[in-house]
C-alpha cells in the first residue's frame, strides 16, 4: 500500500520568512496530492491541492511541487504570518479513495 | 453549503462499552470517509462509503464498523472499547464520483476518550 512520509516534523521560522515542508510517496499509482492545516481543535482544511498531470501550483502565498520520478512534493508558504502556525498534513491518493497522510508537520511562526 | 458536522463533539466512554458516532456530509455530497487520529499513529484512514455501501476499507479490527444511509449521513460503531481507541475520529465527505480523486472536506471530530 502507499507510505507517505513527511519532513520535518517540527519547523520554526521568523514571521515574513518561507516556510518548506517536503513529502515522499511510495505508490507510484498516486496521482493527487492534497495539503491540509490543522488547528488546534478543529479539522484538516484543505489549502492546496495537486494532481499528477501537473508540476506546480500555487495560490497567493502557498505553492506546492510535484516531482512524479522522484516521487515527492512539497509545500511552500511564502511572507509568514503568526496565522499560519498550525499542524499541516501531506496526503497521497491512487483514485481508491484511500487516501493516505504523512505524519504532519507542527509549523509555528515567530512574530 | 454547510459544512460537514459530527455529533457529539466530545465522549468519554469506559472499556468495553460500544459507541456510536455519526456525521452528516455537505449537502450532495454522497461518499463519506472517517479517519482516527492519534498523536502516535497520525490520521489512518478506517473505511469510506459511497451510496449505502463499504468501498473501501483500512486495516482495523472488526471492532470498527460502519453504515451509510439513503440521505448519506454516516455512523461508524467500536464495539468492546480498549484504551488505545482514545483518539479524534474525523469524517471526511466528497461528492464520490468514480474515477476522480477527489478534495476531501474534513468535519471538526469527535474525541474519544476511553477510561
């Protein structure tokens, strides 16, 4: 089945800076690949998402790149703010609607 | 729309009783996916419904079970609760087109605590 795996598991930057979280996949049938925050109490909110007929997207201050040879893609948040300190998840799904997450990524943004 | 809701948000239950968790999709939407999230484990995908029926499943005991109904709303059921099924369970809904991967939209979670 698919593994994804997720790093780091922690990141600490200073408001403004670009913040990178990088995932790998092992499926090679995966072809979507969603990026999901979670706040404290609540549930994962998707921000971005990224199918496999495509290498980057990006939406205001987040990206995100898929590199389908090497298997892995990553989020990039650009001009920090406190706001964006959450918990975010990588996922990867091969169309069974079993989707599966990577281990999460504690972001926090220093003001 | 209305998001995807879960009731109850909170539970606390004892070893060996059962419990019953229910979640309502957006509206239209027909697939219905739940989750458990531990902080040891992540979130591990238990199974999804589309239409009634069990599409998929994940690897968890037959403690775990589910339905679906015709209005879609879901209920998942853990029957002979252990200390270790203490955990947020999270439901998840899509439209669930075949074919089509799909944004999954996440409801708030039911936590489960077992003493």
């Amino acid at each position: 089945g698919e593994n994804v795996e997720q790093h780091p598991s922690t990141l600490s930057v200073q408001e403004g800076d670009s913040a990178v979280i990088k995932c790998t996949y092992s499926d090679s049938a995966s072809n979507y690949f969603p990026w999901y925050k979670q706040e404290l109490g609540k549930g994962p909110q998707l921000i971005i998402d990224i199918r496999s007929n495509v290498g980057e997207k990006k939406d205001q201050r987040i990206a995100v790149t898929l590199n389908k040879t090497a298997k892995h893609f990553s989020l990039h948040i650009t001009e920090t703010q406190p706001e964006d300190s959450a918990v975010y998840f990588c996922a990867a799904d091969n169309n069974n609607n079993d989707m599966r997450f990577g281990a999460g990524t504690r972001l926090t943004v220093k003001p | 729309k209305a998001g995807v809701t879960q009731t109850p948000r909170y539970l606390i239950k004892t070893r060996g009783q059962q419990v019953t968790l229910s979640c309502s999709p957006i509206s239209g939407h027909r697939s219905v996916s739940w989750y458990q999230q531990t902080p040891g484990q992540g979130l591990q995908f238990l199974f999804e419904y589309f239409s009634e029926t069990q599409r998929n499943k994940g690897n968890f005991p037959g403690r775990f079970s589910g339905r679906q109904f015709s209005n879609s709303r879901s209920e998942m059921n853990v029957s002979t609760l252990e200390l270790g099924d203490s955990a947020l369970y999270l439901c998840a809904s899509s439209t669930g087109l075949s074919g089509l991967q799909e944004t999954q939209y996440f409801g708030p979670g039911t936590r489960l605590l077992v003493l």
